[in-house]
C-alpha cells in the first residue's frame, strides 16, 4: 500500500514560513538557528497548518519529503513543529540556494514519478515549473498535483483541502 501513496515535496520558505499565513488565527513566529549558515532566521506559520499536515502523515495518506534548501537542516524543523523525521528530496551539499536549486527540485519531483511509480504533491512558491514540456512530464492533474501558493500566504486552507483530496 506504501508505493500507492503520494509523495509530496514540501517547500519551506514561502509555502510553511510565510509573512501573514492567515488561518483564522495570529502565526506563531519563532526564531531557529542554522549552525550551517551561523544565522538565525525568523519562522512565521500557521499552528493550523502543521496540524493538517501532522493529521495526513498520521492518517497515512502521504509520504511527506521535505524538499527544500532546509534539507541539510531539516531536522532543526521537525523539532521545531514536533515532525517525524522525513525524508529529504535534496541531498547534494553543498546545496546551490535560489534558482540554482530549481532544477534538483524537477528532478526530484520526475523521480518521483517516473522512477518510483507514484503519485506526485509538490508544493513550491518559485520552482514549479510554467505550464510547457517541464511541467508535462510530470503528468497531468490525475498524476501530479501543483500547487504554488502566494509567498507572503503560503499554503493555505483550500490547499490543504486540494491535497487531502488528491490523496483519496
């Protein structure tokens, strides 16, 4: 039953940390520390979120792999949102930041279905590629569902229900 779940790559940064996540309720700002880049980074996110996202994982309903330039440091935020550790999508390191990881994003998500046969959630503010050849090869809505949520909102309420339905 585990190879008929969805995966989905979940982005961090303008998908969970957003600046005004909405939910009908104040975000939770916590500060994390990143050994890696000796910085600390403000978090913004929705409790609501998390919990939607705890409640697929523990229904099963989705391998969720965090697929993001948090990987190396992923670990930082399962503690942080009390996560399982999950898989990570991107494991080069150094890891390229910004458009140059892009393209391990693809990559990771034709892996996704083409290598493993499953079905495909990815949540992305800036890698999803445009509609065109990229985006075909993922499949079409029945194969692979994309979501780019709006930066300053991340992923919100009617996002979650898409995914949860998409996961039936």
């Amino acid at each position: 039953m585990a190879g008929l779940t969805p995966v989905w790559l979940l982005d961090v940064d303008g998908v969970i940390n957003a600046k005004r996540p909405g939910w009908g309720g104040p975000p939770l700002r916590r500060d994390v520390y990143s050994p890696e880049d000796d910085a600390t980074y403000p978090l913004r996110f929705a409790p609501a979120l998390i919990a939607r996202m705890k409640r697929l994982i523990a229904d099963d309903a989705v391998e969720i792999r965090w697929c993001t330039t948090w990987c190396p440091e992923a670990h930082l935020l399962e503690r942080l949102w009390m996560l399982p550790e999950l898989p990570r999508a991107l494991t080069l390191r150094p890891l390229p930041r910004g458009a140059e990881c892009w393209p391990l994003k693809l990559a990771a998500a034709r892996d996704v279905v083409h290598t493993e046969g499953r079905r495909l959630i990815w949540t992305d503010d800036e890698a999803l590629p445009p509609p065109g050849p990229e985006r075909d090869t993922l499949g079409g809505p029945e194969r692979a569902l994309l979501i780019a949520p709006d930066a300053r909102r991340g992923l919100q309420p009617a996002d979650l229900d898409a995914i949860t339905e998409f996961t039936r």
